[in-house]
C-alpha cells in the first residue's frame, strides 16, 4: 500500500522528506494521509503485526514510493534475529550488490552514514555507492526507533533505489 502518515514516514524514521510530499486532500483515516516516500516503515508496521512469531524473521518489498508527485522504485529488507548486528547486514549487501555485478574491488564504495542520518544506530550504518553514486543505505535499526513500532527486538534493515541502480549498473546477464 502506498498510503503512509508523516508520523510513520518521517518522524519516526528520523528522516526529512525527500522532495515534496504527496498529500491525501480527504483522507478517511490519519494512518493514511500521504503517498510514501520510503518503505521501511511499512516493513517496521509488518513486523509489529507479526511480533508474535519467533524469531528470525526476515521481510522485504519491491514496490514503488512516491517523491516530487513521481513514481519511483525502491527495495527494501528487513530483518529481526537475536545474532544479527553490522556484520551480518554488511555480509548481505556485499552479496546482494556482487549479485548485481559491484564489488568493492571495483566500483562499489560502502561509507559510514552520519550519527542521527535517519533509523539506523549511530556508528551502525552505511551509504551505498556504485562509481561515487548513491543507490542506497543500510545498518543496524535504533532501539529508540524500534520502540516506536513496538519492536524490541535487534533489526537491521536497507533499503535501494531502483533507479539509482539501474543507472549505475550495467545489465548483469
């Protein structure tokens, strides 16, 4: 679903709006009063739903977010496990980008994120570059923000611009 709220999207996640926000002009509800811009929150919402199962637990989307009144891809995961930690997400973007031909030998740059970039634990999070482009980010989720879903579970999370990496990469096949 694309409808979102500031709350959820922004305040929340600790994220500015990426260009300007689609506004629903008669929403039925306050949970959906926006277009989203990203898809974490929805993923954090999905978890929360499903706290009762045990853990890991693993969710992710391909779907679309909308910035500047514009339809734009995104991919997004989002895993909550006892042993996770940098390490461990680190570990699956490097497969998930080597999958989409970028290496750290070659064209991609993984950097340290600034403390209070977004929902990410300071110190725990990464941007994603491919030839000095950015296609994504990752880390470990806050605490503080996974208290705000009603998680208190250890997550970490990424999520990619479907755009950014199709530019920035060549057709693997």
């Amino acid at each position: 679903m694309t409808l979102s709220n500031h709350d959820d999207q922004f305040t929340r996640m600790r994220w500015d709006p990426s260009g300007a926000v689609t506004e629903i002009t008669n929403p039925i509800t306050v949970d959906h009063t926006v277009l989203r811009q990203h898809l974490l929150p929805g993923l954090l919402r999905l978890l929360a739903a499903n706290r009762h199962h045990d853990l890991p637990q693993a969710v992710f989307e391909l779907g679309t977010v909308v910035r500047d009144h514009r339809n734009v891809g995104r991919v997004a995961f989002l895993v909550a496990e006892a042993s996770g930690g940098f390490a461990a997400i680190r570990g699956r973007i490097q497969a998930f980008m080597g999958a989409l031909g970028a290496s750290e030998s070659t064209n991609l740059q993984i950097e340290a994120l600034p403390d209070g970039e977004g929902p990410w634990l300071a110190g725990r999070a990464a941007r994603v570059l491919v030839n000095g482009t950015w296609v994504g980010c990752f880390g470990e989720i806050d605490p503080h923000v996974g208290a705000s879903f009603d998680l208190a579970v250890p997550m970490n999370a990424a999520e990619f611009d479907m755009g950014a990496l199709d530019e920035a990469l060549p057709d693997p096949v």
